[in-house]
C-alpha cells in the first residue's frame, strides 16, 4: 500500500526541485557579493529580499494585498535600534525584539484588517500604515522624528560576553546576513509545505470553498500576518543595524509600497522570486540613481514593462523561457530522431 | 427520537426585513436516506439550504443535527460535526491540482490543527489516503495531477461533490449536483450520488426530476417558504398540491 502510494505521488520530484532551489539560494548568496561593488549593496539586497519574502507570504500565497509590511519594517528597526541604544541589548536579543515587534503589531493590524474582504481590506492597512507613520513622527523624542534615529549600533556576535565575531566590517555583517536569509528561506518553504501553508493557498484560489470544508480562514490569515510581520520586523532591525540609522522613511507608506513593488516584480507565489525582485530593485535604483536624478521614472517604466509583459513577474518570465527552451530543445530532438 | 433523525429542524426562519424566505419550516432528514428538497423557483430551497450549512444565520428556529442545535455555528465549525456540503455553481481550488483539492478537503476536517505549520503535510498520510481513495471513487485517478479548472465541466461536477466526502461526514448536502451538466453526464452523476448514499445521508436539491425520482427516497416539496407536502416519491407524485405547484407549472 505505502509503495503504491509514494508511486503515484509526486513527493520525490518535489524534493529535488525543492533541493535545486535551495543550492540555488546558496549560489546567489555566495556570488552576490563577488559580483557586487560592495558589500553594503549586497546586505540591502537580502534585507530587502527579506521583507519581501515576508509579504509574498502574504501576497502571493494568501492573496492579501497588505499596505502595512512598512509598519512592520519601521517598528523593527526602532525597537531593536532603542532596545540596543538604552538597554544595552546584543544582536540576537534586538532581533527578537524586532521579530516580536513585528509580529505582535502584524497581529493586530491583521485581526482589525482582515475584518474585511477585497478592497476595505487594502484601505485598512493604507490607513493603519499612515497612523504608524506619524505616531513614530509625532514620538520625536524615542524616534528622532524627522532627522532619524542616530547613532545606532552594530553589535558582535559574542557568547556569554566573549566576543566571537565582530560585524564592524560589511563583509563580516554580509555573511551574518546571508546565514540569516537562508534560515528564513528554509523555514518559509517549510512553512509553505505545512497543512497551514496549503490551506493559505486554498484561501488565495477560494476563501468561500476553504471555509465550507472547514477552515475558520480567519485565524490561517492572523497567524500568517504574525508570521509575515516578524520577518518583516528583522528585516529592518538588519537595516538599521547596516545604515547605522532609522530614517523615518523607514516606516514610510512609500516602504510598503517598495516591498510590495519587489515582491510583485520578482513574481509573487515564488519566494525565489522575492530575491529577484529585491535584487533588481535595489541594483537598478542603485544604478540609475547615478546616471539620472530622475531615476525614478526610469523605474516607473521598467516595472510598467516587467507588469504588462511578464506575468508571474521576472520568476515567471525566467520560467516561461526555460520551459520554452527545454521545448524547442525537445522537438529539436524529436526532429533528429525522426531523421535518424 | 433524536436518534431517528440526523437532522431536524424546528419551526426554522430567515427573514430579509418583512419578506419570510424560510417561514417555519420543519424538516427531518432520516439517518441513512437520500432525501430530497423540490419546490418551483423561489419556493425557499436555497435559503433552507443556506441555513442548514451554516452560509446564512437563521433568523428564528432551531436545527437539530445528531441531538445538537447548532443554529449559531458557523459554516467551517460545521465540518467537525460531521456535515459537508457541495456548490451549485463550481466552487474548486482552480489552479490546485486535483488531488490537492481532495487532499485540503480531507485535511479541514482538522479544523485549527491545520493550523500547524512547522509540520510537512505529509506527516497527515491519512489526508492523502483519503484523497487517494476518494481518486479511485470518482474515477479520476487519471487526472489527479490536473488542474481542478482544466477538468471538463462534468469532470468538475464530480469532483465538486466528491470533495464534499473527504471530510468523511454523516450529512452530506449536495446543492443541485447536476446543474449545467451535459445530458451524457448526467447519469454519471445519478450513480454517484446513489453510490454515496449507500454510505452516507444525503440531502439533495435537485431540479432533474427522473434523478429526483429514482433516487430519493423521501422527498419535501417546498412552496412559499413552507413544506408543502413530504413522503415518499410515489406520494409526491400522485399529490394533487404538488401538481398544482409544481408540476402544473412545468406541464
């Protein structure tokens, strides 16, 4: 019976597939840095990477359209950045200060939010994430206000006060960063494979069927906003832990829309895409901000582009034309046999 | 008494403002029968069903389901208690495949043990089973790995039904099983659904009347958002209001 079951499923293409994507990850993780100017360029990649790992989470895997990943992202970065300025907190207990920060905030943005379906849904994270916004900026005295939170350190990673390694060094911060990417990839693919993953899908392609066979698809979509808000929530603790500063920027509306434009531009529904999508994002700013001031309506037509033209975003496209390839590769060899 | 009856509903109501679209209505649904709801247009069938799954609140009344009123219950709490239900317009997981769609129906009736996501689905075997088995029954083991929305629209019919016995329920619902399919699918769906009711009791709604009469074997007849007569398909047949309502109308 168990042998004829693991026949007829396909679990075992699945693994491998999930196995390439993973030495994929690696790859990018490995060469980016070799590739790239600097390693700060490349520590913002994965953050950003990261952040909009976490809204395709909500995006791409549940259908909800959240204005609030700018929320999460802002109060991480204050909370680990005031946590490591007055109380003195190392690196791994301002990330889960971070990490807490964004998922308790996700979790009431959520539960309030999700109250609604379609469109009032999208206009009650737009309206919780101006809220956020000027609560850090009327909090001048914790948040620095306009000018920003200064002077914002970078801690070692010690072990019961030892120092072990110092992250003063962006090469030294890039790995520590890169570690931390791949630990949050593999636990988001092992969360998509979970009964909870699968059922966030059956919400994305039919909340109506998914309650009718038994799923309250309330608390799935609570708990997947808990879980998007503290990666979130990292993400820009390691932010503020790279620029050495919080911006107010940093909780902007304008940073939900940059993480929720990386994640639809890398393709939403693959999380390798959001690595896509952040890496071209931040690369294409980066090198169109120093041929043009205007650069941001270079960037407005590129992701004109990339929406018409690519559906399923760059992930999409890339796929597209490799199954394209593998085809033509395919009739090229049928047409050969057929001469042989 | 209780025990009889699977399903029993009291006096049952749902009102929109002043206009009663279920008026009072008493049904009792035998453990083990196919029993089946008719009734012209608007007669109330869909808003009882809505009611019975849990889709509509009732506004007055009591539902009985095995010994337990469960008037207040939401729809997905509905599915632990042992009821499911299927669509009278297709309602799949579209770009799922079909086993997937099994699989998640099989896997809801976990309720917030779905929740877990540190797990792979695969520590649930039992859902896969079940989707393996409910394959086999629609005979659609072929198609497993197909997109529910590349089926055929027949293809979608049974699978919309077959969904609805992975949760491995007592009551099953079937909103109009047949609507929109083709004449050739029709009998497919006929022994389907005789083929559950062997196994299960099942609550039907259905406008095909040879279907409604070789299969059912109670029948309420519905009018005005009351029962206008019940019995057996003989009784309904020969019953000179049902003529008039029903029958009549369509003659």
């Amino acid at each position: 019976m168990a042998e004829q079951l693991s026949q007829t499923q396909p679990l075992p293409f699945a693994k491998t597939q999930s196995r390439g994507m993973l030495y994929l990850v690696i790859a990018v993780l490995v060469g980016l840095p070799l590739v790239l100017p600097s390693a700060t360029l490349a520590c913002e990649i994965l953050i950003f990477a990261m952040a909009a790992l976490a809204c395709n989470l909500l995006l791409g895997y549940t259908g909800l359209l959240s204005f609030g990943q700018g929320i999460f992202f802002g109060a991480g970065a204050y909370c680990a950045a005031l946590a490591m300025i007055h109380l003195q907190l190392g690196l791994f207990s301002a990330l889960l200060c971070a990490a807490g920060a964004g998922g308790l905030l996700a979790l009431v943005v959520g539960a309030l939010a999700i109250r609604r379906t379609g469109i009032y849904f999208v206009m009650l994270t737009l309206a919780f994430s101006q809220m956020a916004y000027f609560v850090a900026y009327t909090l001048s005295g914790w948040t620095g206000g306009d000018n920003g939170l200064l002077d914002v350190p970078r801690p070692e990673i010690s072990l019961a006060g030892h120092t072990l390694v110092s992250l003063a060094d962006s090469r030294h911060f890039y790995a520590f960063v890169a570690v931390l990417f791949l630990l949050i990839f593999m636990a988001a693919r092992r969360v998509i494979a979970s009964p909870f993953g699968s059922t966030l899908m059956a919400i994305r392609e039919n909340e109506t069927r998914a309650a009718a066979i038994g799923y309250d698809t309330r608390h799935f979509k609570i708990l997947v906003f808990v879980l998007s808000g503290a990666v979130t929530g990292i993400a820009g603790a390691l932010y503020a832990m790279l620029l050495h500063f919080v911006p107010l920027s940093n909780i902007d509306l304008q940073m939900s829309e940059n993480i929720l434009i990386m994640t639809i531009v890398g393709g939403t529904g693959s999380l390798f895409g959001s690595l896509l999508g952040a890496g071209s994002i931040v690369l294409l700013g980066d090198f169109l901000s120093d041929l043009w001031p205007r650069w941001l309506m270079l960037l407005g037509v590129i992701l004109i582009l990339v929406v018409v033209f690519m559906r399923g975003g760059l992930w999409g496209g890339l796929a597209a034309l490799g199954k394209r390839l593998g085809h033509r590769d395919k009739a090229v060899a049928a047409a050969k046999e057929e001469v042989l | 008494m209780s025990e009889e009856y699977l399903l029993r509903t009291e006096n049952l109501e749902l009102a929109y403002g002043a206009f009663k679209a279920v008026n009072g209505v008493d049904l009792k649904v035998r453990a083990g029968t196919i029993h089946t709801i008719i009734g012209p247009n608007g007669a109330g069938k869909t808003s009882l069903f809505h009611c019975l799954t849990g889709e509509r609140q009732a506004t007055g009344g009591a539902i009985h389901f095995a010994g337990r009123n469960i008037l207040g219950k939401p729809a997905h709490g509905r599915v632990g208690l042992g009821m499911a239900r299927s669509f009278q317009l297709t309602s799949l997981f579209q770009n799922l495949s079909v086993r997937e769609n099994l699989r998640l129906a099989a896997q809801g009736r976990d309720g917030s043990k779905a929740l877990n996501f540190w797990r792979s689905v695969d520590s649930r075997r039992e859902h896969w089973d079940m989707a393996e088995q409910v394959l086999e029954r629609l005979k659609l083991s072929a198609r497993a790995d197909t997109l529910a929305g590349e089926l055929s629209h027949g293809q979608q019919r049974v699978l919309e039904v077959g969904m609805s016995i992975c949760s491995r329920p007592r009551l099953l619902m079937l909103d109009e099983p047949t609507s929109g399919m083709g004449i050739d699918d029709i009998p497919l769906m006929t022994q389907l659904i005789s083929d559950l009711g062997r196994d299960h009791t099942v609550l039907l709604i259905e406008h095909n009347m040879s279907i409604v009469m070789s299969i059912s074997e109670r029948i309420t007849v519905m009018s005005h958002g009351q029962i206008l007569v019940e019995g057996t398909p003989e009784f309904v047949r020969a019953d000179e209001r049902v003529r008039r309502a029903y029958l009549g109308e369509a003659a």
